[in-house]
C-alpha cells in the first residue's frame, strides 16, 4: 500500500449522524469479492433508489470524482466489517472528516490508507455550510494535520502512530516489522537472561530426521 503525506482533491459533505457501517455497504453485497471491487456498493441504499437507479439528489452521483468526505458525529460505527472502508477506499475516498469514528471503523481506515480526521461539530458545521450540499477544493496535510475545505483550514486530531502508519503506508504488521531489531535485540536478552523459558529444540530450525 503506498502512503501519502498530502492530498488534494474534492470535498462534498454527508451531513448526517450516525451513518454506520451497515449504510457503507449493506451486508448483502459482502459475499461478492474485493478483486471486483467495492466502490459501487458505497452507500448503495443512499445512492441508488429501489429500481438501482441512480438518485440525482444524492451528492456523491452528482460529485463521483470527491475524495473527502465530511460527516457528523460517530461516523463508521455498528459492525466491525473492514469492507466498510473498502466500498470507500475503492470508490476513490481518501479521507473523511467528522467529530467521532466507531474505533474499529477508524482503525481499519488507517490500515487501508483512509484518513478518519477528527475535528470540532462546530468545524464541520462551518465545512457543512461552507460547501452548501456542493463541492469544493480540498487539502490535506498530513505532517502538519490540517485540512483546508473551501478556502477554512481546520486542525485535526490523527494519533501519532496512525499518522506515521499513514505517511508510510503501513498496516499493523509493517509497523510490527519496522521494530524487527528491537524484537529480536530482546528475544536474545531473554534467552540468555531466562534460557529455561526456552525449547530444549530451536523451532526455527527443522526436526532431525
């Protein structure tokens, strides 16, 4: 997965609460395979009406080529379904913008490359009224943490690691491995410290036969 610093792109607002993650793909489509891809399940029962048409109200038909997303509180929560975030990463969402996450949502966001920002309600009610159910530019600096929507620039709250994760493109095993020294300075520390703790036979090497 490649990382990313800063981000430029299109910004459109979901001004709703709650939007969990059975809206961000519906359980029905989950058997079909990531390789097909799952951006055109995003929010399927938002976007497209009981006949599969397309709702022309809806923002994200009228603005497909948006990157940022911009929603109310206690966006991503209910089930802990990782393919929630790939309906948005596959649809081409790089970040979204909101008061709160479901933790587990906002976890596999950062795995997958996705920005979950934290900011203010009172922040993304000024992003809301500022893009007015349209589009606008937007900006992201990762290093510096600020987006910028429409001309406001906002400071967002991203945990340090979950930043770094991002920059490097890193999911929880790669970051695991970048301590692979560390990991194997101290399992040498203890064998020599502890060495009963130990097998009588080193596992890593292959059994006599």
């Amino acid at each position: 997965m490649a990382g990313w610093e800063r981000h430029e792109g299109v910004a459109v607002s979901l001004p709703l609460e709650g939007i969990d993650t059975d809206q961000l793909i519906p359980a029905r489509f989950m058997s079909a395979p990531r390789s097909a891809g799952y951006g055109g399940f995003l929010l399927h029962d938002m976007r497209f009406d009981p006949d599969g048409a397309l709702r022309p109200e809806m923002v994200l038909n009228r603005h497909p080529e948006a990157s940022v997303l911009v929603a109310r509180r206690n966006f991503g929560s209910g089930s802990s379904r990782e393919a929630a975030v790939y309906a948005l990463a596959d649809f081409g969402i790089r970040a979204v913008i909101a008061p709160s996450f479901g933790d587990i949502f906002a976890a596999n966001a950062v795995n997958n490359g996705l920005l979950p920002a934290q900011v203010s309600p009172d922040a993304v009610e000024r992003l809301i009224a500022a893009l007015n159910g349209g589009a606008a530019p937007a900006r992201i600096d990762l290093a510096v943490g600020t987006v910028t929507i429409a001309g406001q620039a906002i400071d967002f709250a991203l945990d340090a690691i979950w930043k770094r994760k991002l920059i490097n493109g890193w999911d929880d095993i790669d970051l695991t491995a970048s301590h692979r020294a560390e990991i194997a300075g101290f399992a040498d520390r203890r064998r020599r410290a502890a060495p009963w703790v130990w097998p009588a036979r080193d596992v890593r090497e292959p059994r006599a036969e």
